[in-house]
C-alpha cells in the first residue's frame, strides 16, 4: 500500500517538479580486474592526496575513528523538503553538543532561491546538481548553476565544491569539467560491496591521483589508472545491504525499495538491513555510513499528496538507535571530506574546527536581508514567475535563469534601488544587499571569496555589482564579470555588423 502512495505521489509531482528517482545499483559495480588500480602511498600523503582504501585514513586504528553518517539531499531546495530534512535531523545534536549539518546538492528548476541562502547561512553545505537536473551534464549545466547561486543566492564560489551528478549518470569527461571548474570532490560513484567482503569498495574518500577505483565495470575510462585529477577528490557513497548481500543492494532512498527481494515495501525490514549495515562499518574499518535522500518523497505536507509518515519514523527510529553508540557524528560531505583530509582520533574531534557550531552574531533586531529569518522578515523580493515562484534577497530578474542565460540582469521595481549581490569580500550574514554594505567589523568575520574559472574559455569570474549585465559590458568592470560574456560580446558585435550593413543598404 505504501508503495502505492508514493507511486502516486511520484506521479502526481512529476508532473510539476524534477524529482529524480536516481540511484539504483545492483550487483557490484567494480572488481579488482576492473579497477586495476595502483597507487603509490609512498608518494601519495594526506591533505593533498590519498590513496583508495578501505581503511582508515592516516594509519588511525578504527577505535580512534569516528563512525560518520554523511546526510544529503537532492534536487530542488523548497520548504517541503527542508520541512523533511528538519524532521530527521532538527532535534539532534553531534557529541560535541552541535547540531549536525548536512549537504544540499541543489539544482535550480522548482529551488526557492531564499530557502538556499538560509539553509547556508545556518551551516549546511550547498553544493552543485546542474540547472535543470541532466545526467553527464555539460559546463554550462555545471557551472551555470554556481553563477546563478552566487547571484540570487548569495552562495560564495569558494563555499560550492562539490557535485553529484543528477540520476548518478557521471563521465570521465564530467569528471575533468569539474576538475576545470575548480570543484574540490565529487560524490556520483558508488561503494558497491559489502565491507565484509575481501574485495569490498567501500574506500574512504580518495584523490584521483591515480583514476578511480569505483564503478570500474559501469563507467569507462575513468580506472586503470586512465583518468588522472591530483588533488580532486571522490567521495564514494556507500550503499546498505540486505540479507541477499552483494545481490541486494540499496543507495538512495532505501526506504523506498523493496528488501530481501519482497515484492512490497516492509519498513520493518528495511530498519534491519540499515542496522545491519551499520554494525558491519561500526564493527570494521568505520567507513562512513551514508543518508541520500530526495526528501520531496517524504513531504507530509505537499499540496494534494498524502504520503505516510511511517517511513519517516523508522528513518528516525535508526538515527536515534545509531546515535545511542559511541562517538557517532552525523555530518555533511564537505565536513566528513575535511577530517579525512586531516584524520585526528575521536579524543580531539570535540575541538576540532570543521565540527563546530557556526553561528554568525547578527543582533537578531537588525533588519537585513542575510539568510538569517528574523532578521529578513520583510525584505525579500518576490519574483512572480509561472512556473515556480521564488524569493530572493539579491533582486529578482528580469527572466528565469536559464542554462544560456544563468545571470540575466536585475528587474529593479519602480522608485526602488537594485540590490547589491554578494561581493567577494563580505560573507552572506553579513552582507546588507540593500544598502550594498557588510557589517562585519572584525577579525572574526572577515571573508575572502575565491573567483572561479566558470565563464567562457575558463574565465575567471567573481560575486558582486548589482545586475548579470549579460546583455552588454557591467558599468564596473572590477565587479561582475557575466557568464558567457564572450559569446554576448560577439552577439552585440554581430548584431552591429549586421545594422551596419543595413544601413550601407540603405546608403546604397
Ligand atoms: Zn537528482
């Protein structure tokens, strides 16, 4: 019966949202055939490099390792998802007294751009999906979506460094337009086989300093050591198994799959495999146990569509089971990519920076439009559009960003000033888009975005102004530098060829 349900709510939202059902795997997805994979630990040492392996990072034994469960979320960023998300992890806290963060691989087709900017402001992770949610995805898709999140989002380009590539449908070639654009990881491969196994693939996060280990038999060109990115980083998502082992696999979403090859969804069992799993990491080399949600599956509350709310509490069931064993942490990917960067033992982990509580010291009286709800109340600008309505802090456009157009410049309302999009010196709790000022005065808060090479021919472009421009040169050119500026640049000079000819017509 609950099957039932979610197939219709999955009809019923597909047919007004992206809500991709990516993620199935069965059998292993690698072999050691496959993989030939040979890295040289001797040259290859942590933070900058870090051989595929399943067992701890920088020689810890796995009693001195924290058990990571990475949460993610997919796709568009509204309030019925963040609703969904808030239910599983709203109420917890890390053994450091924090609340857990996690990671939103955001596309932008139905993303309520002022949803994003506060799920940031309060720490989680923002991180890439494509515009418009295409497998194998070309730069524009890619880095498309790290303009227009920069823009009406006021994301820093230094704070987006990880991708996932939408249905898991990634390429060599993806791979190295992610290296190019300046990414720090991607997480689209999949550990395949159970931690028990001699042959296992459940790696810790890995550089590609000597290609990939994963998805050896799915994706070409990537092992064997044919793909080589030093310094860029994969993080592996691990996948639960049921009673039928290798054969029984299950990544994202597993509460929405059938187990042990029954022919209906059993949360009861579905709760057994995940703890089984669990145990087997917890018991072994601690690899990381991961949560790959599209929460949209979980709405109780989107329009028209009823869904149970039992799945939600067997989820919660495991996390609160999960969470009673020692030194548990439940982490976005940008922080469990950071400790194995720098692997210290559980003793030092409640001091240890990436796991900390963030929270900017805004006086909650201060009316600015920073991602912060009650200091926003009432400032953000509505941006009508048909197909998905949003809001911003940074102004609305004058059309939807599109794949061609990421940035279009800004509809500024009558007797009102263009707002300022975040410049590369402000942090976004701090930054007052309205009056174009940072209120950040101290040591404490001051901010450096990173430009990236993510316009055209691998320019490099960086946050600030007030307008994409795209339509011609921005009046300061020391700010936004536009997408595509190249290519609007040779429209313009075609489109004034062209009048010019004309107008020799007309001489003629
Ligand atoms: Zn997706």
């Amino acid at each position: 019966m609950l099957s039932v349900v979610w197939l219709l709510a999955s009809l019923i939202l597909s047919s007004s949202l992206v809500v991709a059902q990516d993620g199935a795997i069965s059998g292993a997805q690698t072999s050691p055939e496959a993989a030939g994979y040979n890295c040289d630990a001797s040259n290859c040492k942590l933070p900058t490099c870090n051989c595929a392996s399943p067992n701890p990072p920088g020689g810890l034994k796995p009693s001195e390792v924290p058990q990571f469960i990475v949460f993610t979320a997919d796709d568009a960023v509204q309030s019925y998802t963040l609703d969904v998300v808030n239910q599983l992890l709203a109420h917890r806290k890390n053994p450091n007294g924090c609340p857990p963060k996690m990671t939103y691989y955001t596309s932008l087709s139905y993303t309520n751009y002022t949803l994003v900017t506060d799920w940031y402001v309060a720490g989680n992770e923002i991180a890439d999906h494509t515009m418009t949610h295409v497998g194998d995805p070309p730069e524009e898709e890619i880095n498309g979506n790290l303009v227009t999140l920069n823009a009406l989002a006021g994301i820093p380009f230094s704070s987006i460094k990880g991708f996932r590539a939408p249905f898991l449908n990634y390429t060599a070639g993806m791979l190295e337009r992610l290296y190019k654009a300046g990414f720090e990881y991607d997480s689209s491969a999949s550990a395949s086989i159970p931690v028990t196994d001699p042959n296992t693939d459940a790696y810790w996060p890995y550089t590609l300093d000597y290609g990939m280990a994963n998805d050896c038999l799915a994706v070409t060109g990537t092992c064997k050591g044919q793909l080589k990115l030093p310094g860029f980083w994969e993080i592996p998502m691990y996948a639960f198994f049921d009673k039928r082992g290798n054969a029984g696999s299950h990544l994202m979403d597993p509460w929405l799959d059938t187990a042990n090859g029954n022919s209906q969804v059993n949360d009861a069992e579905t709760l057994e495999y995940m703890k089984d799993t669990f145990t087997a990491h917890y018991s072994g080399n601690r690899q990381p146990i991961g949560l790959y949600t599209h929460p949209i599956h979980l709405a109780l509350n989107y329009p028209g569509v009823s869904v149970s709310n039992q799945t939600g509490l067997m989820i919660n069931t495991f996390l609160d089971w999960a969470q009673q064993q020692q030194n548990v942490w439940i982490v976005s990917s940008a922080q469990l990519l950071a400790w194995t960067k720098n692997p210290v033992p559980v003793s030092q982990l409640d001091s240890f920076e990436p796991l900390k509580c963030s929270t900017p010291a805004i006086d909650s009286n201060t009316k600015i439009c920073n991602g912060m709800p009650k200091n926003e109340e009432g400032l953000l600008s509505h941006c009508a559009f048909p197909d998905f309505p949003f809001y911003t802090c940074y102004g609305c456009p004058v059309t939807q960003p599109t794949v061609q157009n990421p940035n279009p410049p800004q509809q500024v309302p009558k007797g009102r000033q263009a707002r300022f999009r975040l410049p590369a010196n402000c942090s976004t709790p701090f930054w007052d888009p309205i009056k174009g000022q940072c209120l950040c005065s101290s040591n404490q808060c001051m901010f450096s975005d990173e430009s990236r090479p993510i316009g055209p021919n691998g320019a490099n472009l960086t946050g600030g102004g007030t307008s994409g421009g795209f339509n011609g040169a921005p009046k300061d050119p020391t700010k936004y530098i536009p997408f595509n500026a190249a290519q609007a640049h040779e429209a313009a000079l075609w489109l004034a060829l062209v009048l010019c000819a004309g107008a020799l017509v007309v001489v003629l």
